[in-house]
C-alpha cells in the first residue's frame, strides 16, 4: 500500500500540521512572547527553572541550553513533588520560572508553580491551552496556538512549545538572529517534513531495544525521540547525550541495537560525529542525517537551535508510518491516555 493510499491517522495528521502550526504561532503569539519578555524584570533574576514532565520536560530541556547559552543564566529542571510530596516550599524569589504543559492540567505541576507564584519568582506558562490551571497559576502566559492535538503522541504541541521557548529567549536575549531563525521555522520544518527516515523506524520496530544520541540543544529532542519510539512502537529506547554515552552506556548497546543520531549542528556537531563513529566501529547500526556519509536524508546547514527541533518531525514521522505498517494502533497506544495527571 502506497504513502497516499493507506489509512490516516490523526497522528499523521498532526505531524503533517506541523509547519502550518509553526506558522500561527509566529502569527498569532509572536507579539504576546515579546511583551511577555518586555514585562520581565530580569535585573532581580539569578536563576531559572523549567517545569515539565514527558514531551514538556524535553522541551524543557531544550529551553534551559537556550537559556544557559543565550542569557548566561543558570537553568535548572523543577521537581514538583519537592512541593507537593515533600511539602517543601523552595526559595524562588529571584527566579525566573517557565512551567510547560501542552494541557496545563496535571496537578503536580499545577501546584509547583502556584508555590512559585506566591514565593515571588516570575512564572511563565508555556501551554496550548491559555484557560488552563496552569496559566492561571502563572504571572504569564504564552499560548502556543498549535490546535487541538487528538492523538496520544504530542508531536506539534511539542515542536511549538520549543519554538515559543526559543522566541522568548531570542526577545529576552534582543538576538535578532535567533529571532530571524524563528522567523523561517514553516519553511525549515516543511524541508524537514520531507525526509523519510523509515529506513530507521523500520530497523527499530524489530529490535529488542534502541538508542537516540544527542548533545546540547539536540539532547531535549534526542530524549523526545526515544519516548516517542517507546510510545509509538512500544520498542523500550534511551536517549543519552555523546558526552556521556561512551562511558558506561556504550557496554549495553550491540549489534541487535539501533542508534539514531541526532545532530544538529553547532558546537558540539563533532562530539556527536565522534560518538556516533566509535558506536559504528564498535558493530552497532547508525542511522543519521549528518557526518561525512549519512544514512539518512538531512536538512543541511542551519541555526543549531531551530534544526535540533525540526529533526523531530522525520523521526515523528517515520515512527507513525511504521507503526502503522504493523498495524498498531498509533493514536491510541496501550495503556497511555492523552492527558497524565501526576500528583
């Protein structure tokens, strides 16, 4: 069955939704992101944390390397059940504190922030739905605007929430070239569309286990690939950054085991070539876009902060034909529900 012919799934469709989402984001939002920033007082800011949990904690992650790298800042992830576990109410006042959720409604998370709020942090709300709890806990809100998001895998909720982090931090930053980057992301993401990358999802879909290698701005949707792969195939796959998986990680990966590189460009691009290589060497299946002969199709050279995420879309992509290739249930994988709420 061709590409055209076979059934598709809301999961496809938002996948392919992507660019069109990008792009009403930079409509619709990129004003409030800037006066978002303008309302900032970052004078008393010493530190950030960023809060989230799954597909929003990595875009988390990818927002604290922005944020560390482009504003100098210290960025730490929260743990919410310090405050709703532990009863603890951690000292936030000189904080800057950025809660993502594409719901805005797991209870944990809810509650960090609201304790955020009270204890005089600048809380922003990165979240799809601008009437959640969560954007009510929090002094700022940041509407993604990607539209309802049906499927069980978030896929565009996810890329707009790492473009809106990178918009906020390019206004915070007055980067006019990470904001003119933002500006060509439907176009860099259509590009990104058009890569198949089946030839890796077909590997995995077979294989005990898998890995995803990253580093940098890359590690976040490196972490966001493998839970995908986990959520869409049910293949049990880890993401590691390069720096670290030649260390103790490297002994667990064999031949049986494929890795997907993800490299994005930028300082760290040969840490990850270096990584990848010792990884091939060592007997274990490569795939990526990148490196001197890739085994996948690539964008080619651009912004390291937007290409880290728009690598995500071949891999959302890949993972939901394969899935669908074995017949499984790609908007409803067993066990999973939209919406996680955590207490």
């Amino acid at each position: 069955m061709s590409q055209s012919e076979r059934p598709t799934s809301r999961m496809s469709r938002e996948v392919a939704e992507i660019p069109q989402a990008a792009a009403r984001l930079l409509d619709e939002q990129r004003e409030t992101i800037a006066q978002v920033a303008a309302a900032l007082d970052m004078r008393r800011v010493s530190h950030a944390v960023v809060s989230g949990r799954g597909s929003s904690g990595h875009a988390g992650t990818h927002l604290r390397y922005l944020i560390e790298t482009r504003l100098g800042l210290s960025a730490a992830p929260a743990a919410p059940s310090v405050v709703t576990r532990y009863g603890a109410s951690p000292r936030l006042g000189e904080a800057l504190y950025i809660l993502i959720s594409q719901s805005g409604r797991s209870p944990d998370l809810v509650a960090a922030a609201e304790q955020a709020t009270a204890a005089g942090a600048q809380t922003i709300a990165i979240v799809n739905d601008a009437n959640s709890p969560a954007a009510r806990a929090c002094r700022h809100v940041i509407p993604i605007a990607a539209g309802p998001e049906l499927a069980v895998a978030a896929t565009k909720t996810v890329v707009n929430t790492m473009l809106a982090g990178l918009l906020l931090v390019a206004a915070l930053a007055e980067d006019e070239a990470l904001a003119a980057a933002a500006g060509v992301a439907p176009e860099r993401l259509a590009q990104a569309l058009a890569l198949d990358w089946s030839a890796w999802a077909r590997r995995l879909s077979g294989a005990p286990a898998g890995f995803v290698i990253g580093r940098g701005l890359s590690l976040g949707p490196a972490r966001e690939a493998a839970l995908k792969a986990a959520e869409v195939l049910g293949v049990p796959v880890l993401a590691y950054s390069a720096a670290e998986v030649l260390h103790g990680p490297k002994a667990a990966i064999r031949g049986e085991h494929p890795v997907l590189g993800l490299n994005a460009g930028g300082e760290v691009s040969d840490s990850i070539e270096d990584a990848l290589a010792t990884l091939g060497r060592a007997g274990s299946p490569v795939f990526s876009g990148s490196g001197p002969r890739p085994s996948l199709p690539g964008l080619g050279p651009g912004e390291p902060a937007l290409d880290a995420i728009a690598l995500l879309v071949p891999v959302y992509r890949a993972l939901e034909a394969e899935a669908v290739r074995l017949g499984r249930d790609v908007d409803s994988p067993p066990g999973l529900l939209k919406v996680t709420e955590t207490l």
